[in-house]
C-alpha cells in the first residue's frame, strides 16, 4: 500500500469515532423531540452510551488482535459499526436508540486500538512518530467539521440522516478495508491467548506507578473534555441562542486543540513531554477556575467563554498525547494490552465523569466552569503522586 494511502487510511478509522460523537450535537434537541425525552439533560445519554461502548470494548480488542491477528478483528468490528447505525436509524424509542448507540460504541473501538496496533506492526521508533502525526494533523479534522456536517443534514432532512451518514461511513470504511489492508501480524509474531498472561499484564498496567498515574490524570482532563461535549449543544444553543450557527463557534475552538496538536509534535523533543504537559495541566486548571469564577459572580459573554474554550482546548491539545506515551513508558514489553487498558479507563472513566458534570446542567455555564476546575485540580494531584510530587521533570530528575 501507498504510504499517503496508509496514513489516510488509518486517521480515516480513527475518525469514525470523532465523527460518530461531534455529528450528532446539532440533532440532540430534534431527537429529544421525537423520542419524547422530557428531561433536557438525558438528551446527553445519546453521547455517553456510546462512550460507555467505545471505552469498554478496548479493554478485550487489544489481546484479541495480539492472538488472532488485526484483520478479522478489524473487520468485524466495522460491521458491527455498520449494523448499529440501522438499528439507530430504525429506533424509535430511547432505550432503543441508546443500546445501538451502546453497540455502535463496541464496534467503533475495535478502529482504535487496531489502526494504532497496526501502524506499531509496521513501523517503529522515529518512523512511528511521524505516521502517527500526520495520522493525528488528518484526524484533528473531523472534530471541526462534523458538527456542521450534522447541521446540514438537519437542514435538508431529519436526524435519521445523521444515521444514515454514519452507515455510509462504515461500510466504505469496511469495503476499502476488506479490499486494500492485509493482515499486518503474522502468524510467527502473535502471542497465544493466555487468560493468566493477559490478568498479570492488566494487573500490572494499574498497579505501576508512573502508568497509573497519567493514566488517572488524562482520566480526568477527559472529564474535563466530554463535560465540555456534553453541554455544548444546550449552553451555545440554550444559553447563548446562536441556533444554526453553533457549529461554526464549536469549529473554532476544535480548531484550537488541532494546533496545539499539531505544536506538541514539533516542540516535545526540544522541550519535552513533561514540561509541555504539566505547564498545560496548570493553564487547564487555571482556565477552569476563571470560567468558574466568572459563572459565579454572572458573567456569561459569548466571546469569554469562546476564548476560554479555546484555551481549554489548546491545553488539551499538549496533554493528550504526552500523558498517553508517558503512561506507556513502563509498559513497553505488554503495549497492546496496556494500551487498551489505558483507552479503557479513561475514556470509559471519562464519559462517567462528563456525564455526572452534564447531568448539573442548570441553563449556566457554572457547572462546566466547575468541571474544568476541579478535573483539572485532579490531574495536577495525579500528576504529583505519578512524579513523586516533582513538576516539570521525571521522579529520576531527568
């Protein structure tokens, strides 16, 4: 395979997920209204059984592919993408909608952890990085154009479009898949699927320091994030009343955390991980804490919370990344099942996390300002546990 068409391949997979979350913002009021839900906040459900779905799955898909190979594995789980976006077209009620919501979750994190598992198949070191940038500038894409994607649809159809896009998605996802990507783990390089190997590799994926510890503190900037998720729709729609156009605000502060991305992979190696990320997790904080503060003395400007958005965003930009690789450090020998098990704890402790915050939504922005502020606070305290209570530079002083 072409190497653009590999790279593209692989940010396109891990796409479905971006694109199966931030599509649907626009339509929560519509399909609110037409599944009668009367309470405003359970609208959020839609969103974070998915999550529960996409975080729990990581946990198994990791071993799995290391013991049956990456294609099977991977195809399978775009069908049953595929699959859950008819059962969601075809809901017609709540508890309907979220169980595909819940499957379609299942199948889309079988994307994750296979994209990645497949470009360490076939790259390594300096190679690997690069790949795995030019993956993250094409992904970083999606969350900026999808909720405008999902307002389009609404303006020329209803909310099942949305479902139908997403069915679109996965079966050419699945096709080009099926036709172009051989199986990257050969037979002589899989490790046989041993329960008491993989219960050791978990154990030891949280009981290390270091591991545990990012693992925790991205655990809580991803509060942080799927809070903010969460209540977008209903705080620039409800609060800020900008109708139609809140996909053209959300795009602009996506975009933010696309640069700072983009940033982290040119200044880690001069400056490094630690020092990029833990200055970040205090600007998050501090972002938080000003937001909060301001919701609480009344002021809700739209311009102010945009700008405050969009530094969230960009902190988040730094964090991410770097939290994840430096979770992984430890764990090199066992990185497809530390792997999942990091993507499981902090995106399904994440979503919960989001989802309580949502839940306080009060028609003002104080319950998101609280979110960032105390996550934040959190992650500084995870932080200091993982680093033996040092900032800036590793426990080994280097």
């Amino acid at each position: 395979m072409p190497f653009v068409e590999f790279v593209v391949m692989i940010a396109a997979l891990m796409a479905l997920n971006a694109l199966a979350m931030d599509v649907m913002l626009p339509a929560l009021p519509e399909i609110g209204t037409a599944l009668n839900i009367a309470n405003e906040n359970d609208r959020q459900q839609v969103l974070i059984a998915y999550l529960i779905g996409f975080g729990g799955a990581q946990l198994f898909y990791g071993p799995i592919s290391d013991s049956y190979g990456r294609r099977k594995i991977l195809l399978g789980g775009l069908m049953l993408y595929a699959l859950a976006s008819i059962a969601s077209l075809m809901s017609n009620t709540l508890d309907h909608l979220l169980l595909a919501r819940l499957v379609q979750g299942i199948g889309c994190a079988a994307t994750r952890v296979i994209a990645v598992s497949v470009v360490r198949d076939c790259y390594t070191g300096r190679q690997m990085g690069k790949v795995m940038s030019l993956v993250m500038m094409i992904f970083m894409a999606v969350p900026i154009v999808a909720p405008s994607i999902g307002q389009a649809i609404l303006l020329m159809s209803n909310w099942h479009w949305i479902f139908s896009m997403l069915l679109i998605a996965g079966l050419i996802m699945l096709v080009w898949c099926w036709i172009r990507l051989p199986e990257t783990l050969p037979p002589s390089a899989r490790a046989p699927f041993n329960v008491k190997n993989i219960l050791q590799a978990y154990i030891k994926s949280i009981t290390t320091r270091v591991s545990l510890g990012y693992m925790l503190a991205t655990t809580f900037v991803f509060g942080g994030l799927f809070s903010f998720i969460t209540m977008s729709q209903q705080i620039f729609v409800d609060v800020f009343d900008l109708g139609v156009y809140f996909p053209v605000v959300f795009a602009g502060i996506a975009i933010a955390m696309s640069v700072s991305s983009f940033l982290n992979s040119r200044l880690v190696e001069a400056i490094g991980m630690r020092r990029l990320s833990h200055t970040a997790t205090l600007a998050y904080t501090a972002c938080g804490i000003v937001l909060l503060t301001l919701a609480t003395l009344g002021v809700e400007n739209l311009v102010i919370f945009t700008i405050l958005a969009a530094l969230l965003m960009a902190c988040f930009g730094f964090i991410g990344a770097n939290f994840n690789t430096m979770a992984m450090e430890p764990l090199g020998e066992i990185a497809g099942t530390a792997s999942s098990v990091i993507g499981f704890v902090t995106t399904l402790g994440g979503a919960m996390l989001g989802y309580v915050m949502g839940q306080y939504f009060d028609g003002t922005i104080q319950p998101l300002g609280f979110a960032f502020a105390i996550y934040g606070l959190c992650a500084l305290a995870c932080i200091l546990v993982a680093e033996k209570g040092n900032l800036f530079k590793a426990q080994h002083g280097k």
